[in-house]
C-alpha cells in the first residue's frame, strides 16, 4: 500500500516533541508499505521550497514553515492555513492508495480532503484532541464566527472519513456525538516505545551522580510543553510543600513553551529553584528515556478542564514504558487506568498539601513504589505496547482500503467496549 501520510508537526527522534507519527510510520514501511509524510519544517532554514529526507525508510517532505507555541493565536493559524495551502498541492502531485491525516491542528484535514478527492482515494483520519472544543475551553477561539467556521470544519473533515481513529475513549464519544457512525471509529491511544524506554542502568547512574543536587535523592520528573494548558507552575507548588515534608525529593523540569519564564519566575518566588526544583530546557526525545528511567515518580499534567480529559498525552505511556510510577493532576480516563493498575497517583481535586503528603507517603513506602513500576511497565507490555497498537493502526488503513465488512471499531473492541 502507497499510504500519504499528513502531519504537519512530524519529529524524528532527533527532534525535541512527540514522536507517534515517525513510530507509527516507520513500522508501516517494516509491514510492507510506501510511506510518504507530508509535513512542515518548524525551525529557520535556507530551504526555501519542499524537500525530501529518509528517516527509517519513510519519506518525508519536509515545507519550510516556521512555527513555535509562542506565537500569537492569528500567526498560528495564518501558519496552519499556509501549509494547508502548500501541503494540497503537494499531496496532488503524489500517488497514493489511501490519505491518512492526523490532527491537530484541524486545518490538517484541509490538504488529506482534498488530496484524498483528487486521488480518489479513501481517508482516514486520526483525532488527536478534540478540536475546536478545545481551544474555545482556553478563550483562544473567541470569535462566534471563527467558532462557527471551526465546528463547520471538523463536520467537514468527520464527513470525508471513511474511517477515524480516536486518541482516547473521550475522544471517540466527541466524535460520535457530531453523528458520525460508532462502528467507524478505532481507539488507538499513544502507545509505550519498550524498547527505547528500556535503559543500560549505568546510564541512568552516570545521569544522576552528573548532577550534585540530585545523586541518590528521590526525583520527581516532567518533561514536555510548558503551554497554559499545562499548567507546569502545580509542580513549583508541590515543591515548596515538599520542602516542609521531605526536603531531599527533588522535582525535575524539562521542556520549554510560552510559560517556561513564567514557571521559573513563580519557582524563584516560592524559593525552590534550584533548591529542590531545577528547570531543564527541552532536549531531543532519545535522551528523555534516561531521564524518566532516572525519575522516582514521572508527571502528566494540565489544567482542570473538562475538554482536557479526553486527552492521551505521551509523557504518560512513556513514564509506563520506562517502568516508572506516574501522577496526574486532572480527571477522566487516565484515572481509572491508574486506579484499575495500582500505577501510580492521582492528585485531581485535591490541595497541594494533600498531594504533597500523598507524594511523600509513597515515596518512603518501597515496596509500594516498586510494585506501581512493575504494574506500569506490565501495562506498557499490554494495552499500550506500541508495536501491538502499530498493527491495530495497519489494520485499520488495511480494511479501510480493502472496504472489509470488519470494522475500525471491531480492532479494539478487547480494550475498549
């Protein structure tokens, strides 16, 4: 199968940010496929026009088109309509035997549509948040109109699907709800890479002893997008409890985004930087299993937004991988797969002081702490083993093609009823 593959914020393992695309992707060619990815190159460069590399056997068109989180909302989105301008004519002029387009930004279905028509192929479409809900939560879509235009835009996208594929259990019930067929709908969530995540010790060792604030002390780890949705600044927070409790657990922040100043500014105030919190830059993502294999306890967070709940963020099902215990801050899905597992903590709805009593508790419990990283990494090996859940993916682009009477929703069906 030719399959054109459309995401416009691809990253290769070299490259700071989530890597499901190029994973997923790279195991479609190892099935057998031609995989074409058309995406965008976010950082300045002297290319001027579309160019191509090989990256494991995928091959990806690379449209200059510079792009950060800490552009303004009307730059983001001239951005994502301009490479959906230049990402259409581009898909046209390919060949293909199925258009796989994943989100977000929405305005990815704009060039997969249209390519998919040209090509008289079939689509499929994968839904990784749910958008526009999502940014009309933050206040970033305010406009009646541009709200109006956005919901006319994910209709549009849903409708020219011949199948989706959900992120997540909430995921699927929002795209249900706008009528589109149950059946059609396949749950692939991120998935855990247990082979990247599984680490030389010694490494993990050089790691800490690199470091004279942390050595054999507790660490609590985040690392990914320092966004407002993520609300990194909870973590400063807990630090300056922790202090009063247990003075030797430090927090480690890795990443960057439009809030990073802010969060180091909130952890100078508190007193903790530096102290029992330390701020890290992003780094490429084949360095962060170390880290996270390093970590006590790993981190998913984000605001308490109902729109959020649905969500399948990848620091999660890495922290699996990686044999570590993880805590969330927030409520849905995610917290009854810790709760069902014994995997980790969750802190939703409750006051940092809680929280922090919480943390601590766990930490000097160490039979309890080994046993939530055996039950993580047991559920890395099952549900969310990335090689099972790249052969779901390939079977939902396989029927889809083939127009088998098995459907998308049948795949998964196991895990999710």
């Amino acid at each position: 199968m030719r399959i054109l593959y459309f995401h416009q914020y691809f990253n290769t393992p070299d490259m700071s940010g989530g890597t499901r695309s190029y994973e997923m992707a790279r195991r479609l060619v190892a099935a057998g496929h031609e995989v074409h990815i058309i995406t965008s190159w976010l950082k300045e460069t002297d290319e001027q026009t579309w160019f191509t590399t090989i990256e494991s056997g995928i091959q990806v068109h690379w449209f200059p088109n510079f792009y950060n989180n800490k552009m303004s909302y009307s730059e983001r989105i001239k951005a994502f309509l301009r490479f959906a301008y230049h990402a259409t004519k581009k898909g046209k002029s390919l060949k293909a035997d199925l258009v796989f387009a994943t989100s977000t930004p929405l305005t990815i279905a704009i060039p997969a549509v249209f390519t998919a028509r040209a090509l008289k192929v079939p689509m499929v479409f994968e839904v990784r948040d749910l958008w526009p809900e999502l940014p009309i939560a933050m206040g970033a879509l305010n406009n009646r109109l541009a709200q109006k235009l956005a919901y006319q835009l994910e209709d549009w996208a849903y409708k020219n699907s011949s199948s989706i594929v959900a992120l997540s259990p909430g995921m699927k019930d929002g795209i249900v709800k706008t009528g589109y067929p149950k059946e059609r709908v396949a749950i692939i969530p991120n998935s855990s890479d247990n082979e990247l995540f599984t680490i030389d010790p010694e490494k993990v060792q050089k790691f800490r002893e690199k470091y004279e604030w942390l050595q054999d002390r507790p660490l609590i780890v985040y690392t990914g997008t320092f966004g407002h949705i993520n609300g990194v600044g909870y973590l400063v927070e807990l630090a300056e409890q922790l202090k009063q409790l247990n003075p030797e657990i430090r927090i480690l922040l890795v990443g960057d985004g439009v809030e990073f100043e802010k969060v180091e500014l909130l952890a100078k105030e508190k007193a903790v930087l530096n102290v029992n919190l330390f701020m890290m830059k992003q780094i490429p993502k084949k360095q962060i299993p170390v880290v996270l294999n390093a970590a006590t306890l790993c981190t998913a967070l984000f605001i308490d937004k109902p729109e959020m709940r649905a969500n399948s963020a990848n620091k999660f099902f890495d922290a699996l991988a990686a044999s570590t215990p993880i805590l969330i801050n927030y409520g849905g899905w995610m917290v009854d797969l810790i709760e069902r597992n014994q995997c980790g903590l969750v802190t939703w709805n409750k006051s940092t002081d809680q929280a922090a009593k919480e943390i601590v508790s766990l930490i000097a419990d160490e039979n309890r702490l080994n046993e939530y990283a055996l039950n993580a990494k047991k559920l890395a090996m099952t549900q969310f083993n990335r090689d099972e859940l790249a052969a779901q993916l390939n079977q939902v682009l396989q029927l889809t093609l083939d127009q088998s009477s098995l459907q998308p929703e049948d795949i998964t069906r196991d895990y999710y009823a």
